[in-house]
C-alpha cells in the first residue's frame, strides 16, 4: 500500500493548519518530510513542503493524487524548522503553507537539485575561529559570562550607546563555535552596512553568511547553501535570516532588538525578535536582545523573570564622556516673532528668507558656529523628507491633497509628493480650492531638504550632505554617505531617522534636533516610547573618544515627561521608570503585553463597502459572549485612504490567549467560507501583534 503524506501547500486556506493529503513519489526517491516538492492543486503545478506522514485513515470518497516531482532530496526543512515554521504559523494565525513560502528564499523555492548542486560543490572544510584580539572590560566580561553560561537562556544585553555590546556579541558567536555550534545575527535591515559584516567576517573568517532584502536572489541562494550544508556558521542578516537552516543553532542574537524593520509588513506579518524567541524557546539555543533603548514589552519580560537583564552602562572606551543635553522651547521663539513658522522659498533657486531663522534657535545657532569653528561635525535631525510638512494656500487656507490618499501632499523642491504613494505633480500656479493665482502657495514646516536650504543661507562655507530616502536610492548611497562623513568630507550631516542607527562617528560633537515633537501625536500607544527611544538614538550620535558631546533639542511641549527622562544624570534608570509607568497605563488599557492584540484591516475601492464589511464583521465578534475580549471599532483607520482604497480597521484586545486564537480562527474561517470579499468587495487583512496603529 501507497504511504499518504500532509503536504502543505502556498493558498491561503482556513483555518490556517489546513494541510492536504498526497500519495508518495513514485519514482526513485523516498519521499520524507522537510522535502520541497511539486504536487497539482486544482488544475495548477504547485511547489509545498512534506510536513509529515499522513496519520488519519483517507475519506474514500475523495481521490488522492500522487507528488509530482520531488525537487530537492534532501529535505530543506529539518525536524526542528517543521516546527519551527508550524509555530510561527499557530502564533500568527496565518495560512501554514503561506509561512513555509515565506520562510524559504524564492530561489531555493523554484530551484531544483541541480541548480543547488551546481552552486556549491559540496566540501566540508575546518572550522576557522580566531580568538579575541580584545579585552572585555569588566561588565562586558560579566555579560558574556551571564549570556553563555548562566542558568538563565534568555537575556536583554542592554548598553548604552558606545558601550561596546557588538564585541560581547562576537565573543559569545566565538564560544558557540567552539562548542561546535550555529549562530543566528539578527540586525536591522539598514545597520546592515559593509562595516558590521566585515567585523564579523575579519572575526569568523569563512563562517558568514549574509542576508538582506538588497541582495540578488543568486546572493542569497549561496548564503543559503552555505548554510545549508554546514560551510557557514553564522547566519548574519536582517529578518529573513530567521529562516536560514542553521542546524544545531546555540546563539539567536538580536541586535537593536527596538527596531522597528523587524516587524514585517506585507505579506506574512510577523516580529523577527518574537520569532527569534520562539525559536529559542524549541532550540534551547541561548538569546540575547542587545538594545541602547530595549522595547516596553522586553522590560516587561525582565520584570517577569523571563528574561535576564545585563547592563553596559558606561562606554567603552575611556575618557569617553557622555554629551549634555538641553531642551530648548520653540513656543519662546514663536512668541518673540508672533508668526507661524515656515519657511518661504519662492522657487527653488531662491535662498530661504529670514523666517528660515526659526527652525534654527538662536541656542542650535551658536553651537553650531563654534563647532564649525573648532572643524569638528554636527548632525542636524528631522524626522521628515522634502523641503516642509504642507503646501498652504495663502488665501483660503487649504493644503494639496493627494487624490490616492487622504494625506497631504510633501513640498520637495520642485515638485509635490505624496510619501505614502509617490504620487507627484508640478508646483500648481493656482489654488484649486479658491482660484487665487500668483504664487498662492506657501510652505509651512521644515523637511531635511528644506534643513539644507536654511543652511545654505547661513552657513555658506559649510559642507551638508543629506541622508534621507530620497538620497539613498542606489544599493551603496547609504554606505558612501556615511563613508564620506566619517571620513570628514563634510561639516554637517542633516538627515532623518536613518542618522539614528548604529554609526559611529568619531568628529560629531554637536547634535541637533530640529522638532522633536514630530512622533508625539501619532495616535499609538508606543507614541512616547518610540519617540524616546528615537531620540535617545540620535542623541547617542554625539560626543566619542575625545570630544565631548552637546544634544541640542528643540521642542514645542518641553514640559512633556519624555524630555524629564531624556534630560535625567542618569538616563538608564529614568528610562527604565519611564518605560515602567508606560507599562502600568498599558496594564490598565489592557494593550500589549498585557493583551493579545490584532488588527483587523478593511480596505476597499468604496467607502461604504468597506465600513459594511468591517461592521458585518464587528457584529459577529459581539456574538462570542467573553469578558475577556475586548473589541474596538469599527472605525475608520488614521491613514482614510491610502492609494486610492479606503480604509475601516476593527481592534481586538484579549487577555487570554487561547480565547484569542479561537476569536481570530472563527472570523477568519467566517470571512473566507462565506466568500465575503467577494460580497464586500473589500479586503480584510489580519495584523497579529501589530506594530503600528
Ligand atoms: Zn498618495
Ligand atoms: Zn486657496
């Protein structure tokens, strides 16, 4: 008798553990389970994943039809990943053959035995560690001695920035590998710089295998077979490396565990940092979430034991000296001048007139003369492109809308753009609104391009180079801007968010930021705790070696308590009492980590078929009878319209995990057997644990 297997095949099948049977390969090859392979569905070709011999007696009424084709002998999914993946699956409720898709590179996917083979010849060569060429200093020895032998596995490393937590992390990869061990390196996708892999590369020679979404598919089928067949040992990469097949995996290192480029948006959504966990908890690898400003919900798991916190709490290099921070009131110069602030550009060859003065305090003025003066850099931070926030009309008052989104359009210097959709047009010479004409238009705000117009006219002789993504297009934009201002080509760096990330620059003693309120009245409940940690992060950026660091902050509510903790001798411990009063509110609102969250996204071509649907669906939430569950909505979402599709949302709160999963189950079920985005012509997306609001 014919062998059955469970094939878990790419469709989005409710509920989500739905896998289907198939009869084994006939042919040569033993079919096993972890093979990727080639099976009808319906009357197309499909590649799944033989997740395990089939256990139930078949219903003989349906005719089972055989594999296909096996593409890969070997199995590219050990015992240990088949679980893995299959939890990520039960924690995200999301179809289990759409997470094995994702969770294999596209080119393994479509690949076959031959195109693998024809990549590596496969040779298994000894393994290359070198030793520390360094010193730990006492808390980073203490660490390393807490992360790999301790009787904890879980840890928080978390190091203030310069504090030397990268060199801990390279010696507990070292101690893994000579306990003949794998390791996992998560890093945001962007501090994925050449300097970071060549640091490990120069450490672990031969060992590395990199990963990021830049890389051609060709680059990423060798990483892959690397370490697939033991060559390398050290998967580094940003969140896609979660699913290289390291074997015998010891170490899951998270770097800058805060970052928000782990939490994957399309497709199938999920964390990087909670996955790694997962993964750790069935590996019984060691973890270590390494952060200068860990997360709300990683002190949360310090406060309940489940995982060990170590403290990097000076720099590491000596004589190394904190910066000094003021907070500076832009409501005083707003008072003085008695005008809005915005800055006016006739067109774009047009220097910025006087009113350009305000973005820049007369406080972040005379630092940054005298460092210009002493030749050393400056940062300037605005978490915002183009040349202002909003084109007014002078007139009537009204901004240009996108027509795809319901935003307004971004000012850049020749042009109106749409950040959500890239929608552009020309400077319009009259407001559609009123119909005045003759330059009706004003910008209002200040974007990094505009940040490079008011310095212009002030600072002529000083050499600004932006960082931004409209800058940073081409594969190696980022790494040449960075590389020339580490290498001084330039006075003053101006940039958005990106400056944040985990760059050292030696010369920078002046960092300013420009309007740091900007994330405050996002509606989100992170809104603080992400502020802070983003300005936390730009203010890291100043002072190294022997330059003493100044943080200049301008802000509209200074009195609000993110700058208390900002502004605290001992930021650690402030930070640490500000994220624990974050926690109690949550605790009380019930939000994460105290409930499960999801968010049920609605999105339609008409207005009204998206609030039925997302209403149909918030009625049949109502039916399931627990105080546990918390449903909120439905409303319409923050962003109304987004590329041309509008936009309702549904909240769900539960603070009991199992009644959650069986909530989500019974919509998602509902929605797709009742073929309701047929009926609603609208789509419903389901976001577990969702990062943004
Ligand atoms: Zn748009
Ligand atoms: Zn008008």
């Amino acid at each position: 008798m014919q062998r059955l297997f469970d094939i878990a095949v790419p469709v989005p099948f409710f509920p989500w553990n739905t896998l289907f049977s198939y009869k084994e390969f006939e042919g040569e090859i033993e079919t096993k389970p972890g093979q990727l392979v080639e099976v009808s569905f319906g009357r197309r070709k499909v590649r799944g994943v033989v997740v395990r011999e089939t256990q139930k007696a078949p219903d003989p009424k349906i005719k089972i039809k055989s594999i296909h084709q096996i593409c890969i002998e070997e199995p590219v999914f050990s015992a240990e990943r088949l679980a893995f993946v299959e939890s990520l699956g039960k924690h995200y409720r999301h179809p289990i053959g759409l997470v094995f898709e994702a969770s294999l590179p596209s080119s393994i996917r479509n690949g076959t035995e031959r195109t693998l083979k024809h990549t590596w010849p496969i040779s298994m060569e000894a393994p290359n560690v070198l030793t520390s060429p360094f010193e730990l200093n006492e808390d980073q020895e203490k660490s390393f001695q807490n992360i790999m032998n301790g009787n904890k596995a879980h840890h928080l490393l978390w190091g203030i920035t310069g504090s030397g937590k990268t060199e801990v992390y390279l010696r507990c990869v070292e101690e893994a590998l000579k306990r003949n061990q794998t390791c996992l390196v998560l890093v945001p996708e962007i501090a994925l710089t050449p300097q970071l892999t060549e640091r490990f590369e120069a450490r672990f020679p031969g060992e590395l295998a990199t990963f990021h979404s830049a890389q051609t598919p060709k680059k990423t089928r060798e990483a892959w077979f690397k370490v697939w067949t033991g060559r390398a040992r050290v998967a580094i990469g940003a969140r896609s490396a979660l699913f290289a097949p390291l074997k015998n995996i010891g170490l899951i290192i998270v770097d800058e565990e805060h970052d928000g480029s782990y939490k994957q948006e399309e497709g199938f959504r999920y964390h990087a940092a909670e996955a790694a966990r997962l993964l750790s908890v069935q590996t019984n690898a060691r973890l270590v979430l390494g952060s200068a400003t860990p997360r709300a919900e990683s002190i949360a798991l310090v406060e309940s034991g489940e995982l060990e916190l170590n403290k990097l709490s000076r720099r590491a290099s000596s004589g190394s000296k904190l910066p000094k921070l003021h907070v500076v009131d832009l409501k005083k110069g707003l008072a003085k001048e008695n005008k809005i602030p915005h800055v006016e550009i006739k067109d774009e060859f047009d220097l910025p007139k006087i009113d350009g003065d305000f973005f820049l305090s007369p406080e972040l003025r005379v630092s940054l003369d005298r460092t210009l003066d002493k030749k050393e850099q400056a940062i300037l931070f605005v978490n915002r492109r183009g040349v202002g926030s909003q084109f007014i009309c002078k007139t009537c008052g009204e901004s240009c809308v996108c027509p795809n989104c319901d935003v307004r359009l971004t000012p850049h210097s020749q042009k109106l753009l749409c950040h959500y959709c890239a929608y552009e047009i020309a400077i319009p010479s009259k407001c559609d609104s009123c119909g005045s004409k003759d330059e009706p238009f004003t910008r209002v705000g200040v974007g990094t391009e505009g940040l490079e117009k008011i310095l212009a006219f002030h600072y002529p002789d000083a050499k600004v180079l932006r960082l931004d993504r409209d800058t940073v297009q081409k594969k190696d934009d980022l790494e040449k801007i960075l590389t020339a201002f580490s290498n001084k080509e330039a006075d003053i760096l101006v940039g958005t968010q990106m400056v944040a990330k985990g760059h050292d620059f030696p010369s920078v003693s002046l960092v300013g930021i420009l309007l740091a309120d900007l994330g405050l009245s996002v509606p989100d409940f992170r809104a603080s705790e992400r502020t802070l940690q983003l300005l936390m992060q730009v203010a890291g950026r100043a002072g190294r070696a022997d330059i003493a660091g100044e943080v200049i902050i301008q802000s509209f509510q200074p009195e609000n308590p993110i700058f208390a903790s900002l502004l605290s001798p001992d930021p650690m411990t402030s930070y640490f009492a500000f994220l624990k009063e974050e926690l109690a509110k949550r605790e009380v609102l019930r939000y994460a980590p105290y409930s499960r969250m999801a968010l049920l996204r609605f999105d339609s071509l008409e207005n009204n078929l998206a609030h039925q649907a997302s209403r149909y669906v918030c009625d049949a939430l109502s039916k399931i009878n627990s105080d546990k569950l918390q449903v909120l909505g439905p409303v319409v979402s923050p962003m109304a319209k987004l590329r041309g599709r509008y936009r309702t949302q549904i909240l769900l709160k539960c603070s009991h995990s199992e009644s959650f999963d069986t909530a989500l189950d019974w919509i998602l079920q509902g929605w797709n057997k009742g073929g309701l985005e047929k009926r609603f012509k609208t789509r419903m997306l389901v976001d577990v644990d969702p990062q943004s609001m």
